[in-house]
C-alpha cells in the first residue's frame, strides 16, 4: 500500500500552525477528523500531540468516523479530553454540536470590558450664544431704526 496516516503528526502540525503569542488571551481551536488508524512510523504519537496541545492552551475537538474501530475510537476521545477538547462521533449533527460548545467555551473565555463614554452638554456655552445673537439682533434694530 502507498501512503500514510500519521495521525499525530497531523495533530501536532496544526498544533505548531499556530503564532508563538501564548501569553495572548485568545481562543485558539483546531478541530480534527479522522480514523485513527495509524499506517506508517510517527514522529509525534496523537497523545504526544495532544498534550503539545494542551501545553499551548489550544483546545482540540476531534471528529471521529464510522468506522473506527473500538480501540481507535477510544484512543482519540482520550487524546481530544487531554487537549481540552471533546470527541464527537461522525454525523449530521457533529459540526452543530462542535459550534455550540465553542460558543459555550469562548463566551466563558471572553473577559467582559466596559467602557465608560462622557458626553459634554454644553448648556452655558449655547446659551451665551444665544443671549450674543439676540444682543446683535437688538442692537442692530436700534441702530437702523
């Protein structure tokens, strides 16, 4: 057979995709399908990646398929809750169910700012203003009169 499946590998290549900004409070997110099934000799084994993962707070969502077997489905929910993420079976509902537990996991990540806006009422101007107009109005007519 030609090819391969290195399945860590993957992981940790879109693990390492991401900038070098750790300290920077952001959601960082991959989420991951496949099904496990290794084929070929690793560099980075998927539990090595997914504690790479863990370690750059990147949580990792994986999809896993329909036919996996029971030893790979297990593997890779293992490795998907040890990088913060969750396991979800292949389905027409996998993506919804990933999207709400993201909103959940960022709104919950999301440091609320408030912002405090003074408007000036600029009362005392505006009627200095008019007082000078009705003067200017006023002294105008005595003039011409």
């Amino acid at each position: 057979t030609r090819g391969s499946s290195l399945i860590g590998d993957g992981l940790a290549s879109c693990v390492y995709s991401f900038p070098k900004l750790e300290d920077e409070e952001r959601t960082r997110i991959i989420i991951f399908t496949t099904d496990n099934a290794l084929e070929g000799d690793p560099i980075v084994t998927l539990d090595k990646a997914a504690e790479i993962a863990k370690k750059k707070k990147i949580m990792v969502y994986g999809i896993g398929t329909t036919i996996m077997t029971t030893d790979d489905r297990n593997n890779f929910e293992k490795a998907m809750k040890t990088a913060n993420g969750k396991f979800y079976e292949q389905s027409n509902h996998a993506v919804k169910s990933i999207v709400k537990d993201i909103e959940k996991s960022s709104k919950s990540l999301v440091a609320t700012r408030f912002e405090t806006k003074e408007t000036d009422l600029p009362t005392v101007p505006f009627i200095l203003l008019l007082l000078s107009f009705a003067g200017i109005i006023i002294s105008t007519r005595k003039v011409i009169q």
